[in-house]
C-alpha cells in the first residue's frame, strides 16, 4: 500500500509514570489508511488509542516507529490532518462563523477567500442560519457540528475523529453518527475514527483497526462488506450484528470487553 | 413604551427601587435624630447639613479640583497596576522556574499591609501626585497579578489542543485561547483593585500631599467641619460606586460570553 494517506510503521510508545515505572502504551503499531477510506480505531478505555490519536495530530512526540502522512514523516501538527476532539471545545467569546474560521487565521490564509467556504462548510454541517450564535447557545451535538466544519476549513485531506460524539447521548450520538457518514463522503474525505464504540466503528467504516490494550497494540483489521450508504436500519441486518459479534470476539480475546451500544 | 422596554423599566425599577427606599428612610430618621435629640453636629451633623456642605464645595469649585487630583491619581495608579498585574501574571503564568523563584516574594510583599509603605513612598517619590499613584498602584496590583496567573491556568487544555493541532505558535496560543480565557479572571481582579486605587490615592493623601479629596477631609477634621468631612465621605462613596459601576458595565460588553468570576479572597 504504497498510495497510503497515513502509514505507520512499527510505532511504540513508552510513558514513564510518576514512580519511575515505564508503561509501554503503545506496541508496534502498524497501519495504513488509503485515500477516501473511512478506517476506525476501536478499542477499550486506556487502550492507547487517544495516544495514537494525539500522535497523528502532531500533538505528542518521544515515540520510536515512522508515521508518515501524505507522503511526509510527520514532525508536529500537518496541515493534512483536521482533527475533531472528544470535546467541541469552541472558543465561547467567537461566533459559530468566527470559530469555523480560526484555523484560517492560525494558518494565515485569505480570510476574505476562506469566508464562503467557512459558510458553505456549515451549510455542510445543518449549520445554515447559526452564523452568528455563540457557542453557549447551542446544544452539544451542533457544537461538535461546528467542530467537524472547523476542522475541515482549511481543506485538509484527513479528517481525525477522536471519540466526537462520546459526550452526547445516546439519540443525538446515532444521529450524528448518519450525519458523520454523509458529510464524510459528501466532503470527499479520507477518515480516521478513534471510539470505544464497535456498532459505531461498523456503522461508520471501510475497515475496522481492532486494538487491544497493555500493551496498546492492533490485533486484527476487520472489512465492513456492507453497502454504503447506510441508514441506521443496517443495524438490524445479520452482517452487521455479526460483525459486531467478531469484533467483539477479538477484543474479549485480547483481554478486554467493549462498548457494542447503538441506539440502546 | 414597547413590551421589551416596559419590560426593561419594570426590572430597571425593581432594582433600583427597594435601595432608594431603604436610603430614604435612613436619612430621614437621621435628619430626626439629629434635630430632634439635639446631637451635637460636631459628632454626627444632619444630611440636610451634609448636602449644604456637598453643594456649597462643589458651587465653590473646592471639590471639583480635589476630586480631580485624587481621581487622577487613583486613574494612573490603576493603568499601571492593571499593566503591572497582567504583564507580570503572564511571565509567570509562562515560566514555572520564575513562577518558584518569585512565589516567596510575592506571598511576603501580598501579606504585607502595602499601607505601611505609604511614608517611604512619599519619602521616594515627594508630596506631588507621584507618590500617590505609586501607593495606589502598589495596592492595586496584586489582586490583577493573583487573577491573572489564576485566568492563564484556568483555560481548558481543549483549547489549547485545538491550536497546537493548527501549529499555532506560542503567541498565537497566548492570543487566541490563553488570554481570552482568562479574561473573566482578569476582570475580578480588575474590579478589586479600581477599589483599591481609591484607598491608596487617599491613604497617600492622608500621609502627606497638598491636594486632593484625602487632604481636604484632614483639612476639614482639623478645623471641626464634621458635615464637610462626612460630604466628602459621600463624595467618595459615589465615586467608588461609579468606578464599580463602570468596571461592570465594561465586563458586561466585554465578556458578554462569560459568567462572571469570583475571586477567592486573600
């Protein structure tokens, strides 16, 4: 797979705790998500999955391994990546349309140039008309609407999801999980999901990276054979439990129950 | 009158309303108090008094000119504290090595009443508005510097996280998250010391100067003009009222996002 957008090879990371202990959270992780592809990370809580995540955004360094992005070895954050955090984490003193367009004024770029597409990215999002809403006016799931439109305002070619609708409940998760799907593909972007979630992760993916935790390591890679695009009434077809049912079987394997919940 | 403006008065009413009241009646059984008991005026004269003082000072221009030295004082004492408080939280907020370095001092000089310092100061700087300025800014700055390394710490790593996936730099950081973040912080500290500006301008006054509203109630005490003195006390009361009144008005447009922040009291 030399096309990958994001390749990872052999990465491992050691954290030194506070009684000089070291904790290998990460072990010899390797993988490769191509163009277009809609790849999930799923594993349990303290796998180390938020540490790849923080890897792949540039935000942690002191690991051993390549990750290289878009053809580049990754030093620090890569403009190729846009990431969503599990919290929206808006800046509450901006307007929707002002926090969609921060990353134009971080990177420097044509404020003037990037404004309709800011506009156009929340039209994306089911965001048209709340221009000019703060943060503290919205419900949780339309602040991590404004999240994935900034994330993907500077036109990067990845978007990287890290547990983005943990926060929400259960209706407003499922509905944006469909959401996720069609913005997705409608934005032409490539994705990298990191959950706890397994329904989430089939629902969503190409192919699910199944993770197991101490040490932090991927122990299998599932395909999601089933056809896009997918509307929440998959959940009851027969591939899709049993896909469940697999993923499952490998993290109980690896020594650790997960999330299967959609719709509970 | 519209619905929402009519709203607005009846509100705007039921604030203001219940406090008018409640001062009326206490100057009204002072003024009886104090005609009827036949308390010596020396010791506690009567509002109507008082308010022929107030009027009389400000018809003769006395007031309006001492007024004007402290307020000026308590003014630049307040730019350079505000200016002080913030800079400094920010490099300390910054640097945890000037954070432990300077963390005694700054714990000795907060516990020490800054009051003390006022006849060194006027030693220092003279009897003119300097002395004064420096008395109040001194007095001033700490709760700006306290608020300000408080504010800087409080922004949500969230944040922070979001810019440094940008590759924001430092300063970008400091500008877009840390220092907006700690705006709300800033702001009750802000709101402490345009108070405290006020007692180190009058201290200052009280300790050696030629002018300004501190220096007329020594003026008035030595020659036994209770009802001045107790004007001028009304004077500053105001003024201090307006000065809070101001700092909120200003948080409000500013921090319309924010919930306003109480500062844990030293």
């Amino acid at each position: 797979m030399s096309a990958s957008l994001i390749a990872v090879r052999e990465l491992s990371k050691v954290y030194p705790t506070a009684g000089g202990e070291r904790v290998q959270a990460l072990s010899r992780i390797t993988l490769d998500v191509a163009p277009g592809e809609f790849v999930s990370l799923v594993g349990p809580s303290g796998c180390g999955k938020t540490t790849v995540m923080r890897i792949l955004a540039g935000l942690l360094g002191g690991y051993t391994g390549s990750v290289v992005v878009g053809g580049r070895a990754l030093h620090g954050p890569s403009r190729d990546i846009g990431v969503v955090f599990q919290d929206a984490n808006l800046m509450p003193w901006r307007n929707v349309l002002a926090n969609v367009m921060l990353p134009v004024e971080v990177l420097g770029l044509d404020r003037k140039a990037m404004r309709p597409r800011a506009e156009a990215l929340l039209r994306l999002v089911g965001l048209a008309g709340f221009e000019r809403k703060l943060p503290g006016e919205l419900s949780g799931g339309m602040r991590q609407r404004v999240a994935i439109a900034r994330a993907l305002v500077h036109d990067p070619a990845i978007l990287l999801l890290d547990e983005p609708f943990g926060a929400l409940d259960a209706m407003t998760r499922d509905s944006m999980n469909v959401e996720l799907a069609r913005i997705a593909a409608e934005a032409g972007k490539t994705v990298f999901l990191i959950t706890h979630s397994i329904a989430e992760s089939v629902f969503l993916s190409d192919r699910v990276l199944v993770m197991s935790s101490r040490p932090g390591r991927i122990v299998d890679a599932i395909p999601i054979e089933l056809p896009r695009p997918r509307g929440l009434d998959i959940i009851a077809a027969p591939a899709f439990a049993a896909t469940v049912l697999r993923i499952r079987g490998l993290l109980e394997e690896g020594g650790a129950p997960a999330t299967v919940t959609l719709a509970h | 009158m519209s619905p929402e403006a009519a709203h607005r008065w009846r509100r705007r009413m039921a604030a203001l309303l219940p406090p008018a009241l409640f001062l009326a009646a206490v100057l009204s059984l002072w003024e009886l108090a104090a005609r009827r008991l036949g308390l010596d005026p020396l010791i506690l004269p009567a509002p109507t008094d008082i308010l022929a003082q107030l009027l009389a000072g400000f018809r003769s221009g006395l007031y309006p000119v001492h007024l004007g030295v402290t307020l000026l004082q308590a003014g630049l004492g307040f730019v350079l504290a505000v200016a002080a408080g913030v800079g400094l939280g920010a490099l300390v907020a910054r640097s945890p090595l000037l954070e432990r370095t300077l963390n005694p001092f700054l714990i000795a000089f907060e516990a020490m009443p800054k009051i003390a310092l006022a006849p060194l100061v006027i030693v220092w700087f003279g009897y003119g508005i300097g002395s004064k300025v420096v008395l109040a800014a001194a007095i001033a700055f700490f709760p700006v510097l306290v608020s300000t390394i408080l504010g800087l710490r409080a922004c949500e790593p969230g944040r922070i996280d979001v810019l440094r996936a940008l590759g924001a730099t430092p300063g970008q950081i400091f500008r877009l998250a840390r220092l907006p973040s700690a705006l709300p912080y800033i702001f009750a500290g802000v709101n402490v010391a345009v108070v405290f500006v006020l007692l180190g301008s009058i201290v200052g006054e009280f300790v050696g100067a030629k002018q300004g509203l501190g220096t007329l109630i020594l003026y008035a005490n030595e020659n036994l003009e209770t009802a001045q003195t107790f004007s001028i006390l009304a004077v500053l009361a105001a003024l201090g009222l307006l000065l809070h009144l101001g700092v909120e008005a200003l948080r409000r447009r500013l921090l319309f996002w924010a919930e306003p922040v109480e500062l844990p009291r030293a």
